[in-house]
C-alpha cells in the first residue's frame, strides 16, 4: 500500500514570518512517510543548490551595454522545481489545490521557504512541519481531516535527526 501524502511549498515574504496567499501543493502518490518525505524534500535542496542555473538569466543594459544576471523564480518556485524535477524523486505526483481534497492521504507537509533575502545567497534550508492527517469516515471533511504536528524544525535539523535514528512515524 502506498503511503500518500501532499507537499505545501510557503513562500516567507519577510523575516517576520508572513507567508504569501498562494501556496503550491503537490500531492505525491507513494513514499509518504516522513522519511521518504524528508529525502524527497533534501533531493529538491540539493536539485536548487546543484542546479541554479536553470533559475537565472541575463539581460543586457543597453544604455551601458552591461549583462546583469537577474533570477527569474523565487526560492519557494526553486525549491518546487527541485522537487518535481531531481531523478530520485520519481513517481506519480502532481499539482494540487490543497491536502484537504484528497481523502487518502496519511501525511501533510508544509515548506516554509525564504524570499525576502534577495541580496543573500538564497537558503535552501527551509522550515519543515510534519502533520500527520486523520481521514474519518463521514463527508465532511471539516471533520474528516485532522492534523497532529509530528515535529517542525528545518530540514537540515530533521534530516539530519532522522539519520541518527529518529523515528518519525512511531515517535
């Protein structure tokens, strides 16, 4: 049985905290666990970090004939293209509007990533929230989806707990 999950990427507008009105959710089919979730999520980071040239291009200044890079996607829009697009993050996923469409899912994920530091080198060392998601059986879904935070810290804390021996699905 696959371990279904949906994956909400936050765009931080400022270091206060506030987030964007537009999220982007992907619901990903298979390897939901925290786990998996937690690698699918380091892959998308590594895929921002290795990859960065597909996130910039160059326009000429014609009044001083100079070439100045400009980024063409925001981190939250990187970090998303890291996430569908690394080779070991394969499968069946796609785009979403929301976890709460999906009566299937046993985990729900929400990616807060910085984009208010535009003159620093960009983090892609997002803050992760592990939920997981009570599907209950009547056709409310107020009332069927309930969320329980597993743990929220950022990724490279997580990731990093996970490989000395966390365990995040039983606790």
């Amino acid at each position: 049985m696959s371990t279904r999950a949906v994956y909400t990427f936050h765009s931080v507008a400022s270091p206060e905290g506030a987030t964007d009105r537009n999220p982007i959710s992907i619901y990903k089919h298979h390897d939901g666990y925290p786990s998996g979730a937690l690698g699918f999520l380091s892959n998308a980071s590594l895929y921002c970090t290795d990859q960065v040239k597909f996130t910039t291009c160059s326009y000429v200044d014609t009044n001083f004939g100079e070439v100045e890079p400009i980024t063409v996607a925001s981190v939250r829009d990187q970090f998303v293209l890291g996430f569908m697009m690394h080779p070991d993050n394969g499968g069946h996923k796609y785009f979403t509007p929301s976890p709460e469409v999906h009566g299937d899912i046993e985990y729900a994920y929400n990616i807060y990533v910085e984009d208010f530091n535009k003159a620093e080198e960009p983090n892609y060392n997002p803050v992760v929230e592990i939920m997981s998601v009570y599907t209950g059986v009547s056709d409310n879904y107020q009332q069927n989806h309930k969320y329980e935070l597993v743990a929220k810290d950022t990724l490279d804390k997580l990731y990093a707990d996970l490989i000395n021996g966390k365990d995040y699905e039983t606790g």
